[in-house]
C-alpha cells in the first residue's frame, strides 16, 4: 500500500494517511496543482495555510529557511509528535501552501504509516485534516472513507487513531513562544521543557487563521454545559451527553461518562459522525476546564458549538 502511496504522489494525485491526531489529505508541498486539488476537495478558503508533514528533522529545510536553536530544541524534545511549529518559509513553497503567508506550519508526525510513507516518498507533503471544510476530522478509517467516497484517492488504514484532535500549533518570536492552536502538548508542557510558558491571549496577528472559520460541526445540534452548573438541557429527546463527571439526571438516549481528557478527546469526533448517522438531534457535552490538556479539547468544543 505505501508504494502505491508514493506512486499516486508522483503521478500528481492526493493521498489520505492516519497520524496520530487524524487521518490527513497529503499532496506534495512543493507542487502548485497537487495541493489545488486539497483545496477544491474540501472546499477549504485559500487563506487558511497547511500544515507541512516530512518525516525528520533533515527534512524541515525542504520548506523552511531556518530554525533556531530553541525551534531545534523544541522539534527535538516533542517530534515525532503532536506538535506543529511554525517556521519562516522557504522561496520555493507555493504560496497556495502558507495561503500566502511568509512562515510555514512543519510537523512530525508520530505514526508508524505516516513515517514510512513519508520515507518512502521523500517529499514535504502538506496535509489538513481529511474533511470536508467544518465537518469532524476524521479519526478512524470508516470516516475517512465517508468523506472520500466520491474520491480517487488512496487510504492508509490507520485504524483508530490515538489521540483524535488535530496537533498544538506553536510559533516562536525572539524569546516568546505563542500558542496559535491548542492540541495534546500543552503550554504547560512546553514551559516544563524549556522554561517559557506560551503565550495564550491571541491577538489577530497570533493567531491561526484556521481558527477564524467554522469548525467541527455535526449536522446534530451541539450544547455545552460546564459542570456544576445546573444542566438547562434535561428535556432534550434524541439526545446524547458527551461527560466527564456524571450528572445527577441521566434521561439521555446514550451516556459516553469519559475517565478523563484523553479518552474525551479521542472519541470526540467519532461520537459526532456516528450521532449524526443515527440521526442523533442534539449532543450534550460537557466543557472540561480550560487549561492544559483542557485547552485542546474546549477549544474544539466551543466551536462545535457555536451558532
Ligand atoms: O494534527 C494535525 O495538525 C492535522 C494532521 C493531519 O497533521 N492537520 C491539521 O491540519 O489539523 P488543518 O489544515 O486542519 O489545520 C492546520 C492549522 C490551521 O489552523 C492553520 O491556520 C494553521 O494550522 N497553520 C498552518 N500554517 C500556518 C502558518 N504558517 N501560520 C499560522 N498558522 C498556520
Ligand atoms: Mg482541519
């Protein structure tokens, strides 16, 4: 299957392969039209850039120009893993990648399928989640095939994928570190390694532009709740509670009662896709609090959520 992979990359064609967030829709960074073709599939705004895969340190300076010493540090203690750097870009990276930016969003990512055809293909390829634009990203492969059903394209079988939100997003500025998008490796992570806590309060210019557009709805209505407040939502019928502390009032058709972030996390978007084949209305969740590893997870919630 790899080597078919790589093949269909180079005969210009776009590939799905499961990472440890989500499934991603690669193409070759550093071909204009092969990465066209990401955009019209998933009817992705121009201006929201990709994130570049490649599967080693070598590697990042196919698409970036440079990387300091704290870059280095960080790439070497996180990478393989869930975290994306955003790095000053190199001439040849199309601009349809950075969607025109002058930085470029370069990730290892930490998956045994990813690694080997990332080897194998020896390419930069820039991949956004295997959606369509402002559906769930895809974590297992049945969504994966859901959303390409209509596709020529090749799938890596990853089967469930461990962690199920897409990567923490990190930019480094002199000696700051800013958080453009919450994932698994949280500020606080970052701070233990290297002693600077990222900052948060996003201002336009510190933020990821994928964060502006809708994100991660279900066709299902989604309500939040923080525990300890009162739950408005007793009600509801046809209704599903996503939680970590088990409410008082159980009346819901289905319960998913999470031990904690991660395994919320990780069957966050398939509880979405699954609720909207069975025709579920409303999805009930609970918000966890807003920091460390919460952060990842109410981020993607409150989108989920909003109207
Ligand atoms: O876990 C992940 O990151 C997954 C897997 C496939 O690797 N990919 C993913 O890609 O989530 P996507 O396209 O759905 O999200 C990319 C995010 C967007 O919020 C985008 O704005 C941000 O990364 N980003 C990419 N390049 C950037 C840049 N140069 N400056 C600021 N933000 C950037
Ligand atoms: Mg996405």
């Amino acid at each position: 299957m790899i080597s078919k992979a790589v093949q269909s990359i180079q005969q210009g064609k776009c590939v799905v392969f499961p990472t440890e967030t989500v499934y991603g829709l690669g193409a070759n960074a550093l071909s204009t039209s092969q990465v066209a073709q990401i955009f019209a599939f998933k009817n992705r705004p121009t201006s929201n850039p990709l994130i570049v895969h490649v599967a080693n340190m070598d590697m990042i300076f196919t698409v970036a120009s440079s990387l300091s010493s704290l870059e280095q540090r960080l790439f070497e203690a996180f990478s393989p893993g869930p975290l994306t750097l955003v790095l000053p870009k190199k001439e040849n990276v199309p601009s349809i990648v950075t969607g025109n930016l002058d930085s470029v969003g370069v990730r290892i990512p930490n998956h045994p399928i990813a690694l080997d055809f990332l080897n194998a293909v020896n390419l930069p390829i820039c991949a956004p989640s295997a959606n369509i634009s402002g559906k769930p990203s895809p974590t297992t492969y049945e969504m994966a095939k859901h959303y390409m059903k209509n596709q020529d394209v090749i799938i890596l079988d990853g089967g469930n994928l461990e962690i199920g939100i897409e990567s923490t997003v990190i930019k480094v500025e002199r000696d700051e570190i800013y958080l453009l998008r919450a994932g698994a490796i949280s500020p606080q992570m970052i701070a233990d390694f290297c002693g600077i806590m990222p900052i948060i309060k996003q201002s336009e210019a510190h933020r990821s532009p994928g964060t502006k557009f809708t994100h991660y709805k279900p066709k299902a209505k989604v309500h939040l709740y923080t525990y300890n407040t009162t739950s408005p939502f007793t009600q509801i019928n046809n209704a599903i509670l996503l939680c970590l502390n088990l409410p008082l009032n159980t009346q819901y058709k289905h319960i998913y009662h999470f031990t904690d972030i991660q395994e919320y996390m990780h069957h966050l978007y398939e509880i979405f896709f699954q609720a909207d084949k069975k025709g579920i209305s409303h999805i009930i969740c609970e918000l966890p609090i807003n920091e460390g590893l919460g952060m990842g997870l109410y981020d993607r919630l409150s989108r989920a959520g909003e109207n």
